[in-house]
C-alpha cells in the first residue's frame, strides 16, 4: 500500500513536471541578477561564464570593483578569450573626488555598451553594476537602454547589493543571496581561491 501511494505521488510530479516543461518553448537571451547580501553573487556570476566558455561562447566582463583585485575566475576566464575591462584604476570606495570616478565608471561602461550591441557576444557580465547606479556614476535610463536593446540571443549577469528595483524588474531570472553565516564574521579573513 505504502509503495503505491510512493508510486501514484511520483507519476503526479512526473507529470507536473513534464507539464512545465513543455510549457517553456521560448528560447533567447535572458537578463540574471544575483543580488543580495549573502556570499556568492559574482562567483554565480562567473561560473556561468565558466558554463558558456565551457560550450565555446562568446563572453566579456566588466568589473565596476574596488582597487586593482588579483580575481582567480579573471586569472582562468582571460586565458580563455573571456575579454576584462576593470574599472580599478582610478577608483576607490572611500575618494572625494565623484567626478574621476564617475569618468572610470563610464570609461568601463563604454564597453559595456559596445559588447551589448554586438550579436558576437553571447553572454555579458556585468559584475557589481549595482553600485554604479546607486552612487550615481552611470545613468539608471541609459543602462536599461543597452539592456533593453541588446542582441535577442544575448545573455547578460548583473551582480551587486541593493540591486535597482527597475533592473529587477527587467531581468528575467533574480536570486537574492541570503546571509545565513559569513566566516568573515567569526574572525576568518578573506582568503586567495575563496573570496578572490
Ligand atoms: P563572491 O565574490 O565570493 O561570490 P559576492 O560577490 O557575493 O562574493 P561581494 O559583496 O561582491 O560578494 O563582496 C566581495 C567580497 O566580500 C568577497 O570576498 C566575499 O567573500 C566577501 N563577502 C560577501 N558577502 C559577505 C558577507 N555577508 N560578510 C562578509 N564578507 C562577505
Ligand atoms: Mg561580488
């Protein structure tokens, strides 16, 4: 009896399942955020670059971070044609000076903007973009511009905390990375091959 009632509840998931799936006919480039302040936006980010690099695709990455950061998925993703533009130079969290850094945000974002109109690239990273419009470095209408007019086929990631609720709005595909613990918060420091 017990194995019966097993059987009937696997044949209904079955079934659901294959209902979902025949459900999801469309194919095309989709917008993914992961957001969020638990650990492992941008690795999510790059493993999916890992992912597409991995069926010979097409990706670039910019990289809107904080100093000029060793990164082992860049190390990897670079030997392997993923093209890096990084914000690095010229920028720090802590400057005064808003219009150098607006002038490194944009500088990185023109590429943003090239690869987003270029149907060679299949999938667009865009790693910590969030801050950009929350400090006001890029223009929230312009980005959703370039995302909104991209390539049908191409993908893009967008990673950063308190992403802009018009983005996620937009994206198809949103994951909030949750705290539940950080090692960082019972004394561990960052370390190599983990957080960079
Ligand atoms: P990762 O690059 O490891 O996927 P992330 O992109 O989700 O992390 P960021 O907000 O970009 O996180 O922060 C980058 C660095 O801060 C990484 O070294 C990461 O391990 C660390 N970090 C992420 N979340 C937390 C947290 N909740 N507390 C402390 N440190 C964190
Ligand atoms: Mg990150």
């Amino acid at each position: 009896m017990h194995e019966e009632r097993y059987q009937q509840r696997q044949q209904h998931l079955k079934q659901q399942v294959e209902e979902r799936v025949a459900a999801a006919t469309k194919s095309g480039g989709i917008i993914m955020v992961f957001t969020g302040n638990g650990k492992g936006k941008s690795t999510a980010a790059f493993g999916t670059a890992t992912r597409a690099v991995g069926h010979d695709m097409r990706v670039g990455a910019l990289q809107f971070i904080k100093g000029d950061w060793e990164c082992g998925e860049r190390n990897l993703l670079e030997r392997n044609g993923v093209e890096f533009h990084i914000m690095a130079t010229g920028f720090t969290w802590d400057t005064q000076d808003k219009a150098a850094d607006t002038q490194a945000a944009r500088l990185v974002w023109e590429q943003g903007v090239r690869m987003l109109s270029d149907p060679g690239y299949h999938l667009v990273v865009l790693d910590e973009l969030t801050y950009m419009l929350t400090y006001g470095y890029l223009s929230l209408d312009e980005v959703l511009a370039a995302l909104k007019n991209r390539p049908a086929h191409q993908s893009v990631v967008i990673t950063g905390r308190a992403c802009h609720r018009e983005i996620i709005a937009l994206a198809d595909t949103v994951s909030e990375l949750r705290p539940v613990k950080h090692a960082f918060d019972h004394g561990i420091k960052a370390q190599k091959g983990i957080d960079w």
